[in-house]
C-alpha cells in the first residue's frame, strides 16, 4: 500500500516503482518468467539460517516465568539469538517488525499480507497469502512483566510473534512476522520458501495508538532546548525492524500503523504570502517613495505593525502551556523576534529622516524591479543566439514585481546598519529555505549600498563596494550571472543620474581560480583565440550571455553567427553585447580577468572563497580592501554559509582575521550579511569565522511550522521522499533496478505534460567520485538491458547513449558547466536534452533548473544540510512537484538506521542538522596559515607590497605593533582561550622572519616568494612545495595533502 502524496501524476510514479520493486507487477495472480527473487529489490522475507532455528515457533513465555522490566520507555528487546528482530538485520532478512505503544494493556489485531511463489511448468505462480486474527491476539493481565504471544502462519512456515512491555499505564507493542523456513548452509535460496509482498498493519482493540517514547537526554546547549519547543507537536507513533513505519494521519492519534518497504513521506511547501500587506510590497510603488514618503512609509510601518500584532498573538497564545524547562527558550525566541521588529521600525525611521537613504532605497527597488524583468527566459533568463537576439527594452510601468515579505522585511532591517555604524558587529544571517528568495534579498541589499554610497560620495564611492563570496564555482558562476544582471540596472541608472551617482561605471567582476577563467591579459588573448579557432580549453571566460538581454557574447558549435563579444589583448580586456538594440552593445561593465580586475576595481567583487588565499601573494589584490586610492568594501555577502565549516571554514576564519584587521587599518567596518538553508550553532559558527555576534532573520517563532515570513503550507503538493533498500541483492543491484523503474515509468504512465517531462530527466546524486564513476558505467549498459526486462513493450524502451548521459562533477571543465546546465533546462525530449544526469556535491547549492522533478540519491548523504540542499535541487516548479528516492545500503548500520526511522526522521528534517565547526586559531590551523596572516598585513597595511620589501620588513615599526595589538583584540572576539598561543605564536613567526632578512642579505636580500630566481632566498613557498619558506596556501580549498600513489610493476 502507498500513502498518497497530493499529486496523481507523482502518486503514478511511485506505484509503479513499488510494482517493479516489490511487485506485484502483473497484479495478483500473475506468473512470472524468471525467478521472484530476481524479478523483486525488496519486501521479502527469506528462509531463516539453519543455526538460528529452535524447536518451533519462538515460545510463549508464560506469565510465571516472564522477564521482569523497568518501567522505562525506550526499552526495547535484547539482540539475542532468540529475538526475532535480529533476523530483521541479516543480509536476506528472515523477519519484519514494527513497535509502537498503546494507552492500554490492549488486545492487538494484524492483518497480515503476503504473497509466495510456487514454480509450475517452468513458471513462477504467484499464491496470495493473508492473515486477518479477527479476534485480537491478547496479552495476560497487565502486571510489571514483559509478555509474548506467538501464532504459527501458513502451516507453521511462519510466524507472528507479539510483545507486550509494560509502559506507565499501558504497553510498548512489537510485533514481528518470521519466516519460520530453513535455509540449508551453502544452498541456493529455495523461491518457494520466501515470502513477498509482506505488510503488518495492526491496531489495538482497546484505547489508542499513543506517542513513540524517545530517548531522553538532557538538554546540551539552549538551542537544543529551542529546537525541543519549535518540533514540540512534531510526533512519532511507530518504528520499523527492517523495514519503515507508517501510520493512520487521518486524525490527531493514529488508528493504525504498519510496516512499509516503500516508504513515503512528503515534505510541505514553504508560504511566504501574507494576508494585509500586499499593497506594500509592489516594488514600483516603493521606487517612487522619495516622491510621496507620507504614504510609502505608512504602508512600511503598517507592515511592520502586522508583525508586531503577530508576536504578541503567538506567545500570548501559548502563555502557561510551554513546558517549565523550556520557558527560558520560549523568552529567548520572543527576544529575538521582538529585537527584529524593533530593528525594521528603525530603518523606516532612516527612512523618514534621511534624505539619501530614502532617495537610495527607492532607486535600488527600480534596479531590482529592472533586475527582476530581464532575468526572465525572453531576457538574461536564458540564452538566445545571435540571429534571435531579443528587443530588450521593457515598459516596466506595465509590469508588477513584488518583493516576497521576507525579502522586505530583511531590507528594512539591514539598512540602518549600511548607512551607519549601528549593528555593525552584528552578522546578519538570511535563514530561509532552499528557493525562497535569499539572493534576491541581499541583491537589494547591495544595490542599496552602492546606489547609497555614489549618492553620498560620487566617484570618490566607486572602487570595490561589494564582495560577494561562494564556495564552489558552480555556485559563483550561476550567482554571478543574477548579480550581473542587477548591477547592469544600476550601471543604467548610473548613466541617466550621472551627476547624482558619478562618471565611473558601476561594474561587477568574477574572481576565481585560473583553472576557471584567465588571470593574465595575455591569457585571456591565448585562449579568445583559442575558442575562436573551435580548439578546445579546459578554463573559460565565466561570461556566456549578456546580462541584460541574455544574447550569446560567445556563440556555441550549434550558433550561425560567428559573432563574438569578448575582446582581449596584452594590455585590455573588453565584453560587450553583440546585440545592436541593447544598451551594452558598446560596453559591458563585466569582466573576469584577473589583470582587469586589479586595474579596474569592479563595483561588486564575486568570488570564491578560497581565492582570497592570493592576498599573501600578489600585492595588486589589496584593491579590493581599500589599500590604493578607492575606497574598500561597505558590505560583505558571504552565501551558502553552511559550507564554510570544517577544514575549509577553519582556514577562512584564519584569513578573515587578518582582513578584518587589514579593513580596520583602512578605515573600514563593513556590514555583513550571509545566508543559508540549514544551520546549527550559527553564533559559534559566526563568532569563528567573522569574530562577530550573529542574528537569523526570520527569527523563529514558537514553532517549527510558523515564523510568520515562512509558514509550512500543508496545501501544497511538497517535495516527496521515498526509501528504498535492498533484501538479498546487492546496492549496485538495487541501483540498476531503481533508475530503470525511474526512467522508464514516464514512458510507460500517461502523465500530464509537466510532470512527464520533469520525472523522464533522472538526476542521480552520489557521496563521492567513486561511487559516481560506477554509476556512469551502468548507466551505458547495465540500465538498459534492466529496462528492457521491465518493459511493458520492447518498443517503447528508454533509450540511454553517450549523448543524454552526462556528469555534473570536479571532472567537468569550467567552459563545460554552463552548456551542461543550459541542456538541463531544455525538454528531455529535445535532441540535445538529457535523460540520465549523474552528480556529486556540485549539484547542491547554485543549480536552479525549474523542470527538474526526480532524483536518486545514492545512500544517506554524510549530513543532512547536504541532504537538503541537494534533494531540494528537485520539485521546484509546482507544475511538476519534487520526488526523491532514497537508495539506503542495508550493510551500512547508518542507512539502515535512516530507513528504519524514515518517516521520523523526515517529520524534523531541519532540526537534524548536524552542528558546524570551525576552529580558526588551533595549532594546526595556525601552522598551516597563521604566517599568511602575518604576510596579508604587512604587504597591504604596512606598505611593503613588493617582493623585495619583505627584507624592509620592522617588528619595532609602530604601525606593526599597533597591527598586531588589533589582530589579537579580534582573535579574543573569535576565541578568547586562544590569544595568548596565537601572540607567542606570533612572535615566533616575527623572529623567524628578521632571522631570514639576516640570512638573506648576502645573496641579494630575502623576496615574499615570486621571482628572483632560485638564488634568491624566500619567505613564502607554496604549499606542498618542498623547499625553503614557509609553506603558504594558493588556495583555500589546498588544506590537506594528496598523496599521489603509482604502482610499479606488474605480475610476473
């Protein structure tokens, strides 16, 4: 049986997996051609081992000789030979379960269902088999004793074993169903003696199904007492033995509860909309509001007033009824919400009272207005070669854009803090969900703050206003084309208010390694010329389409036009649009270049973390925090800041702290904002990286399921999740039978236009490059020949080539990545669509393809943030809800610890994300990069940016002293127990330094690491590099070592 999803077309989809996987396929008299035990992945129970048979049934035990318990709720069975549920763990299961606790000592009714295959005349003849007790199977008078009944089934080849324990006043109930048949060592499983198909579904003649005890454990930290308050209506009333658990959801207690192979639990949709303050949230209104403030800031401060009402309607409501321990978090989580509100009351107060913010804040609601009309799929919202190049001018008084009441919301309480010192060493963390509107959010933020800063400063505010920085150059290059396209609205505004906003171009660049795009003029000539020659080239320009009217700036192999928009020689690099009709048809202020970069400080900076690590080394990067002429940055936008934890989020907390010092010796305190789906332990996670305190916006409320900005909405269709795990087959096996049961049902099912083209391209996610690689290999051959067995028809076959099976990995070249993801978005069916997208990691955070509706992932991913975010890549246009199908290993005890919990686990899916830790100032940490620190601040603060000033370098400068009088004082706001290592590590580094000068003078003085030539001594090496020097990181992401293993030799 399936729980029903909402959805016909996605319920469709799963019934018939569940027909392939466990059958039965042919309903329930079929006759199959090949082996059952073959033909189905799951839902069977085999032949138990020979030495785990007693002399019959298991034995009741009576009520003189029962176990005596503690009266303890989670007390579940030992694992001894003789508890059944431990044949719920072999390799071929024997036996299935589910425990679940009654409010009385209840009489249990099951219904058994099953199904076994006897082979007749070369076939195998499916015999339908059912239990119902009809009447209860009973326990004794309830005393302070474990009780077990058994019932033989079906002629004593099983059994069905029921235990009582007692549970205040009344029984935690578990009941297994055991295949009572023996399998002989070294034999072949005998078909006939396994059962199929099995299902226990059981209820209590008396009383009710109560809560699922948990595991008590004292509360860690105050933020495990919050989550214990937000998931406090969250319930489980049933836990699987080898298999899942569902339950009766039709009222507040269930009625029943059985077991499920196939397990399905939907994951509602997010609301963001608000009933009263729509009127407010039209963003051309907004534009206008320094034309008519009295009525803009009414409706601002109405907007705000809703949500006060709203936090005093919550906490009054739940006045009294929160358990005593979890009062203080109750007060904590009205604290938090109370101080949001106050902070967004205090930017319409900004705006009423200063004329620059308010001027400001009506121009970036025009840029985003502008933004949001060319990001759609007739503009930059998808490509468009030269021959169809689009009209790109637009009557946005005809349009209505509307900010999500969040994104409002956010603006509102950001601002104050962009335009003056005020919470200035406050992080401010969007914590929304994956595909709610985050990047939009600080979008406006950033056009706010550059549009603010050349309103107040001209010329004398251009220079690097805004760093943007992501982890992985997927993530980087997808943003970075959404920010360009808000950046070209205001370079257009700029251009009409140039007297206002100043002469220099308000511009954007992308900096990231040189694996991606060039870093050198020259470079970027060799490889232009390259691609024009239709040569092929690992790195690209990161610049595929114009940001305004989205035509092609490089044409592709399937282009007419030989039209090109990049130019680049030894000493420039331009872009423009080929497009004549587009205002950047002259000039885009776009780059991507290195050289260019440091030559023209880009407006907004975007770029990955760890190509920060290149301040150590090239004096020219200081640019970008306010070393030369231009000013450095008002706002720092750290995305996806789930992912700067472990190693690489130590190593960035490292370098942070000397770039905090660096932008504090500049004058400079910029605001920062981050955002992220999934989170844990945000303040330690803050304070480590940014040595700052931290606040989510939205705050929570008093439960999970309402923050007031996002609502769990019950109504929609949600993102279905599906557990699949193997009996007696292999996950190679269960691989292969699943995505061919994927791929071939949206052939086989009329479906709807939407959903059968978003469920035919099947996105596979693996936890490594390993597991991927055997994926890619069964997807060529081992798939095909599976869905030519389940098809219904030879003709009407999926069809898998080397052309629509493709990876999203490391392994793919930069230039490659956009034309994957552009083939993404087209229909499966287009003859360069794609059926079959195998993927690591990468896919997780930046990838947003609307029609993709199913993916697989490959066992329980190593986190769940990292199940989130990538299963949330899925479901995301509501014409074609998300399905993901889960493929646990049942010999991994974490998988199967996933399946068996399945429905719980996925109730309370953000509360199980797991903590982030960074540890920026421990011993290896410092080893590894302190010296990199001390480098970045005495190239780009203390002046003595070139390679020979390394021998200048003065411990008992002044300026040096009062650097790393700073640098300590922001290392205490980091991690107080560490400052006194770091200073006296830091006085190492120092003399070691002078040491060095010494050393060095006799063969032309030390350099930092570049150039010289070999005689010339050096400060710095790259890391692994052997050799003199301190080992510096090129690269954030260099923190371990890899060991490249040859093997020599061969057999003889």
């Amino acid at each position: 049986m399936i729980t029903g999803t909402g959805f016909p077309d996605r319920d469709a989809v799963i019934d018939y997996i569940r027909r392939q996987l466990i059958g039965p396929v042919q309903g329930a008299h079929e006759r199959l051609s090949e082996r059952p035990s073959g033909r189905y992945l799951s839902g069977m129970l085999y032949p138990r081992p020979d030495e785990l048979k007693t002399d019959g049934p298991f034995p009741a035990i009576e009520e003189d000789t029962a176990e005596e318990l503690d009266d303890q709720p989670h007390q579940l069975l030992e694992a001894d030979d003789e508890d059944p549920i431990i044949l719920a763990g072999q390799t071929r299961p024997a036996s299935v379960g589910i425990s679940f606790v009654t409010s009385g000592w209840s009489p249990i009714e099951v219904d058994v269902s099953a199904a076994r295959y006897l082979e007749e005349d070369g076939e195998w003849r499916r015999e339908e088999l059912k239990l119902n007790t009809g009447n209860a199977i009973a326990p004794a008078p309830q005393s302070n004793r474990l009780y077990v009944q058994n019932k033989s089934l079906w002629d004593g080849t099983a059994s069905l074993r029921v235990t009582w324990r007692p549970h205040g006043e009344g029984a935690l109930v578990t009941v297994v169903l055991v295949n009572e048949n023996i399998q002989q060592e070294r034999r072949r499983v005998v078909d006939s003696d396994c059962f199929f198909q099995v299902e226990l579904t059981c209820q209590p003649t008396a009383g009710h199904i109560t809560r699922y005890p948990t595991l008590t454990h004292p509360h860690t930290d105050d933020e495990a007492k919050e989550l214990e308050l937000l998931y406090r209506n969250v319930s489980v009333f049933a836990i699987g033995h080898g298999s899942a658990a569902e339950w009766d959801r039709q009222n507040d207690l269930p009625s029943w509860v059985r077991t499920s192979f196939l397990p399905v639990h939907v994951v509602p949709d997010v609301a963001f909309d608000l009933e009263g303050v729509d009127t407010i949230l039209h963003l051309n209104r907004l534009a206008e509001i320094d034309n008519d403030p009295q009525e803009s800031l009414a409706g601002l401060e109405e907007f705000v007033n809703l949500y006060a009402d709203w936090i005093c309607r919550t906490w009054d409501s739940v006045a009294g009824a929160v358990a005593p321990d979890l009062c203080g978090a109750a007060e904590d989580l009205h604290g938090r919400a109370t101080t949001a509100c106050e902070r967004m009351r205090s930017g319409i107060e900004l705006l009423r009272t200063n004329q620059d913010a308010r001027e400001a804040f009506g121009l970036a609601n025009r840029v985003m207005a502008m933004q949001m009309a060319h990001s759609e799929p007739g503009l930059a919202g998808s490509s468009h070669p030269f021959a169809e190049a689009p009209d790109p001018h637009v009557d946005y008084t005809t349009r209505d854009p509307r900010w999500r009441p969040f994104q409002l919301g956010f603006l509102l309480l950001t601002i104050k803090s962009v335009v003056e010192e005020d919470d200035r060493d406050l992080v401010d963390l969007i914590w929304f969900p994956t595909g709610g509107g985050k990047t939009e959010a600080y979008l406006g933020l950033a056009a706010f703050t550059i549009l603010h800063r050349r309103l107040t400063l001209g010329d004398r505010g251009a220079g690097t206003t805004v760093i943007t920085r992501y982890t992985l150059r997927l993530l980087t290059a997808q943003q970075f084309q959404r920010a360009a396209t808000m950046i070209a609205a205001c370079e257009i505004l700029r251009r009409e208010r140039h007297d206002e906003l100043g002469s220099r171009p308000i511009s954007i660049g992308i900096w990231v390694g040189s694996s991606n795009s060039p870093n050198k003029f020259a470079d970027a000539r060799i490889l232009l010329a390259k691609l024009q020659k239709g040569e092929e080239a690992e790195e690209g320009f990161q610049i595929e389409i114009c940001p305004w009217c989205g035509t092609k700036i490089i044409p592709t192999e399937r282009d007419d036009a030989d039209v090109w928009g990049i130019f680049a020689n030894n000493n420039s690099f331009h872009v423009r649009c080929v497009n004549d009709r587009c205002p950047f048809a002259s000039e885009l202020p776009i780059s991507s270049v290195d050289d260019d970069l440091y030559q023209n400080p880009p407006t907004m900076l975007v770029g990955t973390v760890d190509k920060f690590a290149r301040a150590a080394w090239n004096p020219r990067t200081g640019v970008f925090f306010g070393a030369l002429d231009d000013q450095g940055p008002s706002l720092i936008i750290q995305d996806e800041f789930h992912l700067i934890s472990g190693p690489l989020g130590t190593i960035v907390g490292l370098y942070e702290a000397a770039f905090d010092v660096l932008m504090e010796h500049h004058k400079l305190r910029p605001k920062i904002v981050a955002a992220t789906a999934t989170i844990r332990r945000a303040d330690e996670q803050t304070r480590g990286v940014f040595g700052r305190d931290v606040a989510l916006f939205p705050p929570a409320g008093i439960d999970a399921a309402d923050s007031y900005f996002v609502r769990t909405n019950r109504e929609s269709n949600g993102r279905a999740y599906v557990g699949v795990m193997p009996q007696g087959h292999t996950p190679l096996t269960g691989l292969i039978h699943l995505t061919a049961a994927q791929l071939q049902a949206p052939l086989e099912l009329a479906l709807a236009a939407a959903p059968e083209d978003g469920y035919s391209t099947l996105v596979v996610y693996h936890n490594s490059l390993r597991e991927l690689g055997k994926t890619i290999t069964l997807a060529k051959d081992d798939v095909p020949s599976r869905i030519k067995v389940i098809a219904a028809a030879e003709d009407q076959c999926r069809v898998l080539n080397e052309d629509n099976v493709v990876e999203l990995t490391s392994n793919v070249s930069s230039r490659d990545i956009p034309r994957t993801l552009r083939r993404l978005a087209l229909r499966h069916d287009d003859s360069n669509g794609v059926a079959f997208l195998a993927s690591t990691n990468m896919i997780s955070v930046g990838v947003d393809v609307s029609r993709l509706g199913v993916m697989t992932v490959v066992g329980q991913p190593k986190t769940t943030a990292e199940y989130i975010q990538a299963t949330s890549r899925v479901g995301r246009d509501a014409k074609c809800p998300g399905l993901v199908l889960t493929l646990y290993s049942p010999s991994k005890p974490r998988d199967r610890s996933h399946y068996e919990s399945f429905v719980p686990y996925h109730e309370t899916l953000y509360r199980s994300v797991e903590p982030s830790s960074v540890t920026p100032f421990s011993v290896p940490a410092r080893i590894r990069a302190l010296h990199a620190d001390l480098v970045i601040l005495v190239r780009h603060a203390l002046g003595l940016p070139d390679e020979d000033d390394a021998a200048r370098f003065d411990p008992d400068d002044a300026l040096f002293q009062e650097l790393i009088t700073k640098f300590l004082a922001r290392v205490e706001r980091a991690d107080s127990t560490e400052s006194g290592r770091v200073s006296a590590h830091l006085t190492d580094l120092v003399h070691t330094w002078v040491r060095r000068i010494d050393n060095a003078e006799e063969q032309g003085g030390l350099r930092y690491g570049l150039g010289g030539g070999r005689e010339r001594p050096k400060l710095m090496r790259r890391y692994p590099e052997r050799g003199e020097g301190w080992p510096t990181l090129d690269s954030m992401r260099s923190v371990d070592i890899e060991v490249p293993v040859h093997v020599t030799g061969g057999q003889r």
